[in-house]
C-alpha cells in the first residue's frame, strides 16, 4: 500500500477560498500563506456547529488550538491553528439548542429547530428559521445593556439569519471571534475537500474486513487494561456513511457484500463509479474521520476533549494500517468562569471551586459553618477528630487485652461516624433553615457554577460570557492557557 501524501497546495487554494467567502481578516490570509510552506505544520482541533458556537468549551478547544500553534512556532516549528467543523454530522438534536443564564442563573433555553432537507442530512446543509431570530431576542433580553451586548448581537444577527445554513452561520461566527488570532476554518462539506478525501475512503471500503478487525481488537484490548471503548463499531461496519435519499446512513458489509442502509445491496464495481461521480455523497465515521483529517492536513497536533481523548485511542490502529503518523494528542483547556457577584460569595463564605462540585450538601455545611453560629463547624470538625484518637487509643488496648474483639470496635465506629454525619447534616439544614439567605447563596452557586449539577462550559453557552464580558474575555482566557498543564481553571471576569 502506498502511502498517502498530503495535498497541501490543493488544501490551501480551498481554505483561502472558504475562509474569504465567510469574511476573514488578514492574519487568517497570512497564515494560510505560510502553510504553503512545506516546513509549516497545522495544530487542529474542531467541534460541531453548535448554535450561536454552542456551549463554552467549543470556544476553549479554539483557543486552546491557537495557544499551542504559538508555543510551537516559539520553539521553532512553524504552526498554524486550524478548525474543523463538523457540517458532516448528521445529529440536529445536539446542535439545535444552546442555553444562557437569566439574572437568577437558572438556565434559559435557545432553540432553532431548523429546516433539514431530510431526518438525517448533515447538519451543515439544514437551514435556519425564524426560530433563530427569537433565539436572539430571548439572548438579548437576558444580557445586561452595554457595548459587550451590543457587539455581540450585532455580529449574531449578521451571521444567524433564517435561511442560512448551519454551517455557514457558524463559520462566520466564529470568524469574527477566532480571526484576530489567524484561525484557519476548515469545512470538510464541500466537493473539493470531498475529492481529495476519496482516496480515503476508497481504501477503507477495500480493506473494510481488515480495518473492522483492527479496530474491534483495539476495542477489545483498551477493555481489557481497564479503558472503555468510546465508539462502538459493528461487526459489519466499512467506517464510511453515504447519503442515501437524502439521509446519511451507514455502509455495511456482511459475507463481502456491501449493504445500503442495511439492506439494499450494492456492488463493489457500483459503488467505485458513485465515488467517482459523488465523492460528497460519502463521509467517515468518528473514528475514521480524524485519518481523513490528518490525510489532508500537515498535523502536528490535534486538541481534543475528554471523549476524543478515549476514541483517538481506538482510533490508532487506523493510522497504523495508513502508514501515517499519528498527531500529537493534547487536552483542551478547561473554565469555569465566574462574575463578580459570584466571586464576592466565594470569597464571603472562603469557598473554593471544588466545595461547590462536591455538590450541595457539602456546599451548605460549608456556607452554614462560615454563615451562621460562627466556629460552630470547626468545632465539630474538631469533635470528630477527638472521637477517632480516643476510638484509636482503645483500638490499641482492645488489641492486647482481646483480639477478637477489634471487629466489634470497628463495627461500633462505624455506627458512632454514621451518626455524627447525620448530626452533621441535621446542624447544617437547621443553620439554612433559619437564614433563608444562606440557602439562597447555597442554590446560586450551585446554578451558577455547577448548573444542573453539570460543569458550567458544558451546559452554558459560550455568548453569554460574551455578552457580559465583551470580547476581550476571549484574550483573558488565551492568556491563561497552559501548554505544560491542562487542569481546570477558575476565571473571574
């Protein structure tokens, strides 16, 4: 098998092409001219195109794209940042809907049902509605009056228009957000990208029995040293979907015949003529989809999040069978970021961000020891740690005394830690009890920061922080982005 060589000359005359249709600045057209330069690597990461970007961390792999593609060309090794969209999918229900915070944090819906050529057409050809613009009535009603509101909207209106597609929305978007910094937006849903990628598929559905080995195997292999497998894959799986009366549906393969939608037979010789004359009717799935990526890209580097990290790991057999080198793979930045209301709670009951996940009933222990009967809480901190010496000392005295005993003593300290928890718990939900404030401050943390009991950059559209913050929120973050360390940041705007 030869292997495949990157058609970077082709890439970059499609990508200036895109990137000018959606409006882009100049350090974008400057880093499209530096990737024509053999010695130019891309560092990639992508998402689906959410509604209005979708939820936060769509924002943080962006700019997390950008801080590594910096560092490396700091170091010596030309980089630029490119985004992939993901138009090919064919999920509508998990990019239709984002969500913002009302005055109170409680999360409020934004919704565009969209106008989808059929019930499984990629996302990138459906449609916006009037639904859209409702959408940003309701996001502007939210959002506090000011000039960070009023770009913001500016740009949403002028990008999210009824009748524009999904993919062109998003493109423009985040144009406008990513462009200063020279991000290269890439939209697999095109002819051309399409007709370099076809050799790709091609092979795949070739080799399907031997590449579905491989991966079942890898499967298998991660199971048994106590991964998961991500991505389930069929024991008739080619890897590759093909649109089929308008829907995307997969291709299978049982006893050597290839089957359309699961049961309309095609033939080998049929299917090379469809991919010849329609290579945009043929697409990859998940896992097959970042070698199609990295066949047309020179990618040093991918930035992915936590579910791509487990199924690039399956993934990797993929690259092995193409003779390609398999990028770099490197962990998104991660916020929360929280106003500065928030902040002053925070800093009022000397809370950090890990007492808010730990969830309510050990945020409101805190808060009450801090809030109410001030010391009281330390105090029985303190208790307990009397009551574990003295169980201690009688455990060493049971010990030489009688042995057989011991199990009894333990059984008793289990017993006595129960109960002080539950005094515990009984003492913090009199302390709320009595402060109706206290319990007010409990309940706009937890929305705030843990809505739904669910991280913030997950549930939590990302123009909402723009929308109160401005657009040079999207500097603060790059500024703080590590490429030696990826933990999860607090960032206060």
């Amino acid at each position: 098998m030869r292997r495949l060589e990157i058609p970077r000359r082709e890439m970059v005359e499609i990508l200036a092409r895109q990137n000018r249709e959606w409006g882009c600045p100049e350090p974008t057209l400057a880093n499209l001219d530096r990737l024509k330069d053999a010695g130019t690597c891309a560092v990639v990461t992508g998402q689906q195109v959410g509604l209005f970007s979708g939820p936060a961390y769509t924002l943080f792999k962006a700019l997390t794209g950008v801080r590594l593609a910096q560092a490396l060309s700091e170091q010596g090794l030309p980089c630029v940042p490119v985004f992939w969209l993901a138009t090919e999918d064919h999920d509508l229900a998990e990019v239709q809907e984002s969500a913002t915070f009302d005055e109170a944090y409680e999360l409020i819906p934004l919704r565009d049902g969209g106008d989808s050529p059929s019930a499984r057409a990629p996302v990138g050809l459906v449609r916006h509605t009037a639904e859209v613009v409702a959408a940003l009535d309701r996001l502007e009603s939210v959002l506090p009056e000011g000039e960070s509101r009023a770009q913001l909207l500016r740009d949403l209106r002028d990008c999210y228009e009824p009748g524009t597609t999904w993919g062109r929305s998003f493109a423009k978007f985040l144009t406008r957000l990513l462009g200063r910094w020279g991000v290269i937006l890439l939209d697999p849903l095109d002819d051309a990208v399409h007709r370099l990628s076809a050799r790709v598929y091609e092979e795949a559905l070739v080799r399907a029995p031997e590449l579905r080995t491989q991966v079942l195997d890898r499967s298998h292999d991660l199971i048994q040293h106590g991964y998961h497998a991500q991505v389930h894959t069929a024991e008739d799986s080619t890897l590759v979907f093909a649109i089929h009366n308008g829907d995307r549906v997969p291709l299978h393969q049982q006893n050597g015949k290839f089957l359309l939608d699961g049961n309309e037979e095609i033939s080998p010789a049929r299917l090379r003529s469809w991919l010849e004359e329609k290579p945009l009717d043929f697409s990859s799935n998940v896992l097959l989809r970042s070698l199609v990526q990295d066949t047309l890209l020179p990618t040093v580097a991918y930035v992915a999040g936590p579910s791509e990290l487990a199924y690039l790991g399956q993934a990797q057999v993929l690259y092995q069978a193409f003779r390609r080198p398999q990028p770099v793979v490197f962990p998104r930045a991660a916020f929360t970021l929280v106003d500065a209301h928030t902040d002053r709670l925070m800093e009022k009951y000397h809370l950090c961000l890990d007492d808010v996940w730990q969830g309510e009933e050990h945020l409101s222990r805190k808060i009450a020891g801090v809030g109410f009967a001030q010391g009281w809480s330390e105090r029985f901190d303190q208790s307990e740690k009397d009551l574990a010496q003295l169980l201690q000392r009688l455990h060493e005295d049971i010990e030489k005394l009688d042995p057989t005993l011991v199990d009894t003593l333990k059984h008793v300290q289990e017993k006595m830690t129960y109960q002080m928890e539950r005094l515990r718990g009984k003492l913090t939900r009199a302390a709320l009890g009595r402060s109706e404030l206290l319990s007010r401050h409990t309940q706009t943390l937890l929305r705030s920061l843990l809505p739904h009991k669910d991280f913030q950059e997950r549930r939590v559209g990302g123009v909402y922080f723009l929308g109160r913050a401005g657009y040079g929120l999207l500097e603060r973050m790059l500024s703080h982005i590590q490429t030696r360390c990826s933990d999860h940041q607090t960032l206060t705007y």
